[in-house]
C-alpha cells in the first residue's frame, strides 16, 4: 500500500531543512510579493498564510518601546562591570521579556513595530572620540573589551536550543561608524587599513564568528568613499567572503535613501536599492511612511527596469526567511520552547534585582581622597543632596531604552539608605544645561545647613545622543551652571561627593580639595539610583572600571572627523589622562602574587599562558577587575602602546585568594602592518597584570600592577 503524500505545503512542513523550505515558498511567490518582504514594515500575504511582520524592535538595554520592561544600565555601564557572565544574564533576561511580549502581543493580534523579535542590539562601533553623541550605547573604545562583552550579549540574545533562535540579534552600525552625527548621511569616514583591520573591524569579527549573530547593520556614513549599505569591500569581500557570515543585512533606517540623496553615489533610489540589494543588503529599513512608500517603489523599479534580476531578490529574500523560519514563525508555538516563555517574566522581580546588581557592578568610584567613602553614619547626620539628576527618571534610563514600571532616582537611594537617622535635604539647583541662577540661593541654604553635600551632576540623553536627540557634544565641560555650582558650594568649605550620571567622559576640576569623592554611575537604569546609594553608604563595595579614557580636554585629540587612531583612546593616546581607561577604586585593598608564564621564550604561533594569583588583603568583601595588558617592546611596525588582552571579575572574602588563568593566543600577539594584514610579532613583550592600566595604577592608591617579559622567537 502506497504512503499516503502530504498535502500540506513544503515551506509548512516544520520537519523538513530551512532550505527545503525556503525554497518552496519562494516559488510560490510573485516578484511583487517578494520585493514588498525585503522592507522593515514586511505586509502580510494571505493567500500564503504569511504574516505581516515589523522587523524593527530594540534592546540595547531592555527591552525598548514596548510597554513596560525592565530596564539594565545602558550599555556603557555594563561595559564597565567588565563581567561577561552578568553581561550574558542580562541579555538572556532581556531575551526572556522579549519573547513574552511578542506572544502576548500576537494574542492580542498587535503586529506593531517594537514587538517582533528581530533585535537591532548590540552597537558594537568603538567610542573612538568622547565627543560623539551615540558612545554611550556601545562598549567602549577597546576591541577586545567590545568583542568580549558583546559575544556574551549575543549568546544571551539567542539562546542556546540546536534548532530555534531565542530572538535575533544584530550587530550594528557595520562599519566604521561613531560620528559625527549631524554629517552621518553624507560624511566619508576616510580610514586605514591598519585602523580598520586593528579597531573598527575585530568586534563585528567577534560576533559573526564566534556569536553566530543573526544581522548585522550597516551604517549612514560611506568608508573609503563606499557607502556602508553598498560596500563591496565591507559586504561582501570581508563580510560574506573573509568571515563567512550567513545571516541577513539590514540598512541604518533610510540609509538606502542616503545612498542617491546624501552620498549622491546613484542617480535615482532605484539604482540605490539595486546596487545595495546586489552586494547583499537584505532588508531596506525606512523612518517614515513617505520614504518607505519610495524604497518600496525604489524596489519595484529596479527589478521593473532590468536593475535586479529574480535570483538576486531570492537571495536577499531567502536570508530574511531563513531568520523567520529560524525563529519558529511558520511553526506551530508548541514546537518552540521559547514561546513557553510566560509574559510574567516580563517586569518581574528576579530581573528587577538583576538590574540592581548590573548597576551596582557598573559604579566606578574615581576618587575617594582619605577613604572619605563609605559614608559614616555615625558621624554624618544630615546631606544636603543636589543638582539636576538627583531626582531624575530621565537620567537613569539613557537612551534606547523600555518604560520601567517604577524607578529608583538618586534621591529615593539615599532617602532608603539614610533612614530615620540621618535628615536628606534636597534642591535640584538647575536644570541640565541651564544658565539660570534662580536656585543657586537655595542650594547654598542647604549646603550650609547640612554636614556634606552630595552633588548629582552630569549629562543626559538630551544632550548626549543621536542625529536630532541631544547629537554631539562640542565641550567635556560639565554643561550649563553645574561647574559654578560646584565651585560656589565648595567655598562654603564642606565636604562634597560628586555622583556623575552621564554617558561619555566629561572634565571638572578634580583637584578640588573639597570634593572628596566622585563616583561614575553611568545611565544606570530602573534601580540605579538606589545602586548608586549602596556605594556611597558602604552596603556595596564598588569594582567597576572606566570602558573609556576620561580626557581633561578635547584640545589634546585630534579632529573630532578624522579617523585615524593615532591620538585617540589608551592605545594610541601618550598624553596624561584625567581618569585612565581600566580606572576604578575599591573599598579594600588586592594584592598579586606568583604571576608565571609557561615560558619565557615562546615560538611564534603558540599561545602564552599565564597565572595569577589575586588576594583580598583588605577588610571588606569586594569584586576585582584583573586586567591583562601586553606591550610590545621591539615591533617593526606602529603598535598600540599597549593593548588589553585579558581580563577577568573576581569576587574575594577578606583574606581569601584566588588563581586565575589567562591564554594569550598567537593573534593576541600579532599586530597589523600598514595594509591591514596580521602579522605574527616576534621579538621582545611585556605582560602586565593588574588591576589597572599599566602606568596609570598610581591613580589609584593600593592598586598593584605586576609585570613580566618574555620573547616571540
């Protein structure tokens, strides 16, 4: 007896491979119908059982624009932490929610941007100059430090199960992209191969190869005169040729439309959209309906006029099915774990709590002159508590970010921690980037008549930001009247701790003898505020470090539009530095001891390994940042002047030690010639360990760096 043949379609049978499927669903498909997927607001197709799908949603830091989230530090903030184990536990939480919600949102038949499951997270561009406006949505100015954390965000983003994504990641803006912000649809980034190779590519590398990221992004600006969405170069000789990427490629929203209007590299959106279209970019994304209505009919005419062929939409079409099917959208719910996921995840208290422990890792204490910090309850009873962010939702969430359900300001932290004992005064003093003196009487009233004042200064996504929301900055001063607030309380002679909530470096004047103590909290999300406070009472020991240089001025950089990186970041920058890059301070004291290599003299090809030991020899429980530098003493070619390799958090009890292992590979030891090739160093290295930058730990007093030298032969 004959089987009997399925009748139901191949590309809905959820046995067969993706490409069976895929395929079968493209040959039921009308050029039309094809073209009309290849846009970020994808319409549904009835008669197929397609789905109308918005490819746009968001998750830097939680899940954004979609109601209420939990919401993590921003990105620059867990950078900071330096611990890829937390870093994947946020970004598996936030997966969690995401997932929840756009189930919830099917239930209720809401199709809308913001609920799909197409992630453009993480920003994995390199805060090159501290002027630019977007940094703090990325990781910082290393690429190994970029790398490192955004692997784990990645993993964490789309899970772990052999046959189905969690939810997509993308990795953005691909490549060469980190200002300026006013030119970005129209400016030529005009870059080296040797920069391009060393800086700007190695963390794109990281998570096409090791994180297996589903998209990746490509950015406004054209590199070397070619725009990033129609880049032979970047799509498809290093991309799709060098890495082997097999996911799909999204455009910046409206970056196609850059292409003939901005960069004027095409005539009409018609040759944009072809040309873009033929080196690889899959998906158009548009801003506004009128300009989506023209890269739809920018579509159509290229493949009307001969500018497309059929195969080449199959291409670019097939790669955003496979991400779809990968998905489990054309499968039944109950053969995708991760539609089990219950919407109670969303906004629940284990990631409540995991957003106060990722703000309580990002603090960086920066000064903290005669142990002023922790404050002394039994001394301390009243704080006159100041300064436009110190009540501020706004400035806890940065940018890029979702609705909490409640949030922690700086004032209801210390309001928590101070209790019945201790009196909170409170006068914001200005806003943001005010002028205005209005205040200034009140704040000094309180001043006077409080034991310290604790000032809560920065920025905030207003002036920090992308093209049209806050953009570059011009200055690392402290904006408005916040300097000569801080001046005028300090003549009153009280001791001051400043509480930074900003997103990039900014300068003051740090040799202010009344101000005792400074701490970085970043945008540091729904409970930063109380974060923030547990620092400054002692119930949290800080151990974030700096993922960025804190410079004293912008005079020292070179051009804010050249990309070159000589001058720019710890690598490259010889100059003396406000605050050095891997710079935080600590409540107790660690010590190295036993650092060994396995050889003194090692063959080129062959990995160094390395151990440590760290331990606590202090009073207090505290985490440790062990950073790994390696400096190479005699290369035949321009080398960073010295380059992050390493590093681990570690968690130490009081007089407890701990062994730590570090494998240095033989590309960690090579560097990149002039034309972008890697090149295995031979010759003379120093290691250093530590928990600091290596001529930079006399910042921090009882930092240690330990050292070692050895040769490539």
């Amino acid at each position: 007896m004959k089987k009997k043949k399925s009748t139901i379609p191949e590309y809905k049978n959820y046995n067969l491979p993706i490409k069976k499927r895929i395929k079968d669903l493209l040959s039921r498909m009308t050029p039309e119908e094809k073209l009309s997927q290849m846009l970020n607001e994808s319409p549904a197709i009835p008669r197929l059982g397609i789905a109308e799908y918005n490819w746009w949603s968001e998750a830097l830091h939680g899940v954004a624009r979609a109601g209420f989230a939990t919401v993590f530090p921003q990105a620059i903030g867990l950078a900071a932490t330096f611990d890829k184990d937390l870093m994947f536990k946020v970004a598996t939480a936030i997966s969690d929610e995401g997932r929840a919600k756009h189930h919830q949102a099917l239930k209720e038949n809401n199709r809308k941007m913001y609920f799909g499951l197409t992630f453009w997270s993480p920003n994995v561009n390199i805060f090159r100059d501290p002027r630019w406006g977007r940094g703090h949505e990325t990781y910082g100015e290393d690429p190994y430090l970029t790398s490192r954390m955004a692997v784990e965000f990645i993993k964490g983003m789309q899970g772990d199960d052999k046959k189905y994504l969690k939810t997509a990641a993308c990795a953005k803006h691909f490549a060469v992209h980190s200002g300026p912000e006013a030119d970005r649809h129209s400016f030529n980034a005009v870059v080296s191969e040797k920069d391009l190779h060393e800086t700007y590519l190695p963390a794109f590398k990281a998570c096409v190869q090791e994180a297996k990221v589903e998209a990746v992004m490509g950015a406004y600006n054209r590199t070397n005169n070619e725009p990033c969405c129609a880049s032979k170069k970047l799509m498809v000789d290093i991309l799709r040729g060098e890495w082997k990427f097999k996911g799909h490629y999204v455009s910046d929203c409206g970056a196609i439309h850059d292409i003939f209007e901005g960069h004027k590299y095409t005539k009409t959106e018609a040759e944009a959209a072809a040309l873009s279209t033929r080196l690889g970019c899959d998906l158009n994304c548009c801003l506004w309906d009128k300009m989506c209505a023209n890269a739809g009919r920018g579509l159509q005419k290229a493949y009307k006029y001969g500018l497309l062929d059929e195969k080449t939409i199959d291409t670019a079409l097939g790669r955003l099915l496979a991400t779809r099917f990968k998905l489990g959208m054309f499968d039944p719910p109950e053969k995708v774990k991760y539609a089990k996921i219950p919407y109670s995840v969303n906004d629940c208290k284990e990631h409540r709590e995991l957003s106060l422990l990722a703000a309580q890792k990002s603090m960086v204490l920066l000064k903290n002159d005669g142990n002023f910090l922790p404050m002394d309850r039994e001394k301390i009873k009243s704080i006159a508590l100041i300064g436009p962010n110190a009540d501020s939702v706004e400035a806890m969430l940065g940018n890029y970010n979702g609705t909490p359900s409640r949030t922690t300001t700086m004032l209801q932290g210390i309001k928590n921690n101070a209790g019945k004992n201790i009196r909170v005064d409170y006068v914001k003093g200005c806003n943001i980037n005010d002028n205005n003196y209005d205040q200034m009487e009140s704040v000094i009233d309180i001043v006077k008549r409080c034991d310290i004042a604790v000032a809560v200064l920065g920025l905030s996504a207003e002036i920090e930001g992308e093209e049209g929301a806050g953009g570059d900055k011009t200055s690392l001063l402290l904006p408005g009247i916040q300097n000569e607030m801080i001046k005028r309380i300090s003549a009153l002679g009280k001791s001051i701790v400043l509480v930074l909530i900003n997103g990039s470096a900014v300068t003051f004047n740090v040799n202010d003898k009344n101000i005792k103590a400074v701490l970085e909290a970043w945008y540091p999300g729904e409970e930063g505020g109380q974060a923030a406070s547990d620092v400054l009472f002692g119930k949290y020991n800080p151990g974030g470090k700096l993922p960025v240089t804190f410079y004293k001025t912008t005079e020292t950089l070179p051009d804010f539009k050249d990309y070159n990186m000589k001058g720019r970041t710890y690598r490259y920058y010889a100059g003396e530095p406000l605050y050095a890059f891997g710079h935080g301070l600590s409540y107790t004291v660690f010590k190295y001891r036993n650092l060994k290599l396995n050889a003194g003299k090692i063959k080129k090809g062959k990995n160094l390994d390395v151990s440590i030991d760290v331990v606590n020899a202090g009073r207090m429980q505290g985490d440790e940042v062990v950073q790994v530098y390696l400096r190479h003493l005699d290369a035949k070619a321009d080398v960073p002047l010295k380059q992050l390799v390493g590093f681990e958090r570690v968690t130490l009890k009081p007089g407890m030690k701990k062994k730590l292992a570090f494998k240095i590979t033989p590309e960690q030891m090579s560097y990149y010639d002039n034309d972008g090739k890697l090149v295995l160093a031979t010759g003379k290295c120093m290691l250093y360990i530590g928990g600091a930058q290596p001529g930079h730990e006399g910042m921090a007093k009882n930092t240690e760096v330990v050292q070692a030298g050895f040769e490539v032969t």
